[in-house]
C-alpha cells in the first residue's frame, strides 16, 4: 500500500521497518505509538530529509487512527448548527457509529446517526438529573457504547456527568464545571501558585462574578478599570463589551438583564445557565487561540492561531491566521499557558480551545473552552497540519492515545476574515452571496465556512460566516484575501479588512 515506504526507509532510518510491517500486515495501536515516536525524535542534520518523509509518516499515522476508530460506538451530546455540519461527514468517513442526543426532534442530523435520542439538554439547572435519565435511556436501548464526548458549549458538563454515569473515560464533572463558568476559571487558577511551575496563577487575571446590581457597585471596586463584562456561560462573543466607567458597567448589566434571559432568546449561547456576567481587567495585547489535544495529563499536540483586533467596544472575531506569525518563544509560552491553565483546572483529557492574550508580561487567560474550537479552526488545522481534532477528541472518548506529530509543520498560510450581518447584509445578498462564496470555494479560490444559516441583523449577533485565502507565505494569503474582499465587497469603511490583517504583519 505505500509506494513510498523504501524512500521513507532512507530517510527516516531501519527504526520504520517494523512499523511498516505492522501496518502492511493489519494497523493497530503499538504501530501508532512507534510511528508517533520517529516524527517526534529529534535527528541533528536530517531536516530536508524530515520533511520529505513527513507526508508519508502523516498517512501512516491517518490509516492507523482509521483503522482503530472505524465501528467505533459513540454517543454525541448536541448536534450544533450549520457550522458542525463536517462532522456527520467526517463521521461516515471514518467510519464512526454515531449515537445522537439532541433537544431539537426535527434536527437534520437525526436521519445522520444510528441512534437518535430526542431529549431537552437545555436546562442546566438539571444536569445531574438529566445524566441518570440519559443512563437509563441508553441502558434501555441497548447501546453497547465505546466512548461519550460533546464539541457543543451547551452540553460539556451534561457529557462529563453521562459518562460518569455509564463508566465511560472523560474529565471530571468538576473539572468541566470549573472551565465553562469564567469566573470560576479565572479565580480558581489565581489561587494555584504552585508547585509545579510555571504555576497557573502568572496567566489568570482578577475578575468578580456578577449576579445583581449590587454586585455591579462591588466589582468596580475591585476590579481596574477599563473592564471586560460577558456572560459567565456565553459563547461566541455574544454580550461581551468593553466598559470603562462605573456607569457603563450598570448600563450593560441592565441591558443583558432584560435581553438575554433564557435560552429562547439567544439558542446556543449558554442561557440555560441563567444569564449571570462577570466583570473582568482588560488586558491590552494580542490575541490567540491555542488549541490543544491532552492525554493522561500530556501534552500531545498544540496549534497556534494570531486573531486581528476586534471593533472595540465589542470583542467579535474579525480576521485570523494560521499558523502563528509570533517568535517561536512566544509560541511556546503561550501553548506553555494554555497546558498549564488546563491542568490547573483539572482538564486531562481531550481536545480543548484556549484564549489567551500575549502581553508585555506574557501570556494572559481569556478563557478555556473545554471543547474542540469552534468556527474554521477545526478545518484549518486539518487543512494545514493534517491533523483532524474532531478524530483527536473521538480518540480520547474512547480512551485511545491519538498518535499525533509533536512537532507539526504548517503546509501553508491561511488567512481569514468574518462576515457580519450587520456589516455585510448588501454584499451577502449580492457579491458576496452564499451562493457566490460557495462556487469561489469549489473552485479552491478561498476557504468558506459558514456558521449561521439566516441572514437576520441582530444586536448580539454571532458572525456569518469566515472566508479565508491560502498562500506559500502570510504575505501571500493577505494579498489574496485582500483583493477578494474588495471585489467581494467584504471589505469597507466601515469594516476596514486591510486594518485587521495589517496586525498579522
């Protein structure tokens, strides 16, 4: 099957021998951990002839996680919308037997899984009761399953207490309660000073939960001023302002109080936690995303992506890059920060998303998105690294040790922007309509994903969609993506995409 395999031989050395035999002759877990350990080895001299190899070691190590995950049985918690629609894809590709809970009995992914099991997973407030009734229910059909695990914000503590229940491999409830409320995050890692170092309480940052106005007139005090309010179990950026007076911070409470007060009112975004905020210190710097995949408390891989600056005072991703443009230093600090903030929390297991900002200090704590990241960052890594983190996160629900290069290289540069409704409305009708950016798509002139499926403008709104261009260098892709964006109309005064690039310069 590999036509490349004596090449490989020369170049990698005799040590691949046996590995290619046992990949010749059936692929299982010890042929991953071998081929895992040559791309990970360090060889003085042999650079050139590394990377000639690395495609070939890559496929290996793709046949190998195929050949382990295919029949695979695994209950999913939430489908997502239209921007998880790779997943049901990926799934058939892989050959992955999905089991689907999900509160919406007309979702389109019902006639997409071998199971699918209608069940409200909305009300947080019953997790614990909802995990012994899920138990029941997957008991009561049968279900013989291998692993449980969600990508969805909605369900993340729901997962940890189902698989608790049914004695499946996943992070403690605890440790996934602690992630997903962000004030919780941030003040528990402040308090872990140590050992072992770096200690998670360098990259927290002060903050003060918020229930009631009275709180509001508490944490002004507390906390410097400018301040970032959010909301303790949001996604997407939604109701994430900057506030820079005492007034402002009340103003924003009152208006998310009477805004956002159930799941109704915004789907997807976490309301059925309730719609408690927290005041957190603005940090000034750049900001990136780290997303990592964590086994038994190790670091396996970890990628790094720069974000463009916001449209102040909201905090809505405008542009991206991949991989990061920043030294190699401040890479390692910043994947150093997010494996530290991780385990600080007691996160040992999975595929998780990390938001940091870099400062002049180091690296600081946005939040950690104890999931898979969201919006194109699973297609980018994919794309440009051939690492699948959807695959990764199946893996470690089955208490399998995905064989990942812990020393990627990037094949490219991709660079994107986001479309906004509010902004974009005229151009996604017209130039730029879906219809449009799907055939520059299919044609390989840009990368779409899209995240939303309707064209409605609203106050708390979530991007559209991200296009992005690929190039040999950064330089490159901006160029292109540049250009499209002006003949798209993307791009204009009122949403300068040459500003947000100019940061990834």
């Amino acid at each position: 099957d590999f036509l490349g395999v004596d090449f490989a031989l020369t170049v990698a050395g005799r040590a691949l021998t046996p590995v290619a035999l046992e990949l010749n002759g059936g692929l299982c877990l010890e042929a991953c951990g071998a081929l895992e350990g040559l791309w990970a080895a360090q060889r003085p001299g042999l650079a050139a002839e590394e990377a000639a190899a690395a495609p070939l070691v890559e496929t290996m190590l793709r046949r190998s996680a195929r050949c382990l995950m295919e029949g695979k049985q695994l209950l999913l918690l939430g489908a997502g919308g239209v921007s998880k629609k790779f997943v049901w894809e990926a799934a058939r590709d892989y050959g992955l037997k999905l089991h689907l809970v999900e509160s919406d009995p007309n979702h389109f992914a019902s006639q997409l899984v071998q199971t699918f099991i209608h069940f409200d997973v909305t009300e947080h407030r019953r997790d614990e009761e909802n995990a012994r009734v899920l138990a029941e229910l997957v008991r009561a059909r049968g279900l013989q399953l291998d692993g449980c695990f969600s990508y969805w914000d909605d369900c993340l503590v729901l997962t940890a207490l189902l698989c608790q229940e049914l004695g499946l491999p996943c992070n403690p409830p605890a440790a996934m309660r602690l992630a997903k409320q962000k004030s919780r995050t941030q003040l528990h890692l402040l308090c872990r000073r140590g050992p072992p170092w770096p200690a998670p309480s360098l990259y927290a940052v002060p903050c003060c939960p918020l229930e009631s106005e009275a709180d509001v007139d508490r944490a002004v005090c507390q906390v410097p001023l400018p301040g970032v309010m959010k909301l303790e179990f949001g996604a997407g950026a939604v109701g994430v302002r900057l506030v820079k007076n005492a007034s402002q911070c009340r103003e924003h409470f009152s208006r998310i109080a009477r805004d956002l007060q159930a799941e109704a009112d915004h789907p997807g975004i976490g309301l059925g936690w309730g719609n408690a905020m927290l005041l957190m210190e603005f940090i000034e710097g750049t900001e990136h995303d780290v997303d990592l995949v964590l086994f038994g408390g190790r670091l396996l891989a970890a990628f790094v992506s720069d974000n463009g600056p916001t449209r102040l005072p909201g905090f809505t991703e405008t542009a991206a890059c991949m991989p990061t443009g920043l030294a190699p230093e401040q890479e390692a600090q910043l994947v150093q920060a997010a494996f530290r903030c991780c385990l600080g929390c007691g996160l040992l297991d999975g595929v998780f998303n990390v938001e940091l900002k870099l400062t002049g200090a180091g690296p600081r704590l946005i939040e950690i998105n104890p999931r898979m990241g969201g919006f194109y960052l699973r297609d980018w890594i994919l794309e440009l690294y051939g690492v699948d983190l959807l695959l990764a996160a199946a893996m470690v629900a089955c208490g399998l040790r995905p064989a990942l290069p812990a020393h990627p290289r990037a094949r490219g540069h991709l660079v994107g922007v986001m479309c906004l409704v509010s902004q974009h409305l005229q151009a996604l009708s017209s130039t730029a309509s879906p219809e449009t950016l799907q055939a520059l798509h299919d044609q390989g002139l840009l990368r779409l994903n899209l995240l939303e499926e309707a064209l409605v403008p609203g106050e708390y709104e979530e991007p559209y969609c991200s296009v992005a261009c690929a190039g040999s260098s950064p330089a490159e892709a901006r160029h292109r993506l540049l250009g499209l964006c002006q003949g798209l109309g993307i791009d204009g005064p009122h949403y300068p995409v040459a500003y947000f690039l100019s940061h990834f310069k």
